[in-house]
C-alpha cells in the first residue's frame, strides 16, 4: 500500500519550482534549497509558506515549493 503525499509543515526542507505557467514567481530562486519557518492558511483555503533561503525569507504558495525531505 502507498503513503499518502505528505503535506508541507514547519521545519521542512523545501526547494521552490516554477509557477504552474501563469504564476511565475521567484524565478532568481531556481536551484535554491530553503527552510520552511512559518505557514498561514489564506482565506481560500491554500496555504502560504515563509521559507528561509540563505539570509533571505520569502513567502511562496504551497504550489511553488516541492518537498526534499521524507519520513
């Protein structure tokens, strides 16, 4: 039986990737490696994670992040 895909949290190492073709954020963070510090769930429903890369933070949806780390 598989797992299920693990959701995004706190303590996280996250690598962010580009939009989904309409949303191109960020694209100096290509090939970067970032920490997640903080999340806050938008009103919609999705979540906003504050990611430490180098000395910088940034807030990047859920959608522009990919998980590295497993259980």
């Amino acid at each position: 039986m598989s797992n299920p895909i693990r959701m995004i949290r706190i303590g996280d190492i996250v690598e962010p990737i580009p939009g989904n073709g309409i949303r191109q954020f960020h694209r100096d963070l290509s090939e970067c490696v970032g920490i997640v510090i903080d999340e806050m769930e938008m009103e919609d429903g999705f979540f906003m994670f504050e990611v430490l890369i180098g000395s910088e933070i940034y807030w990047l949806d859920s959608i522009e992040l990919k998980l590295l780390e497993k259980e």
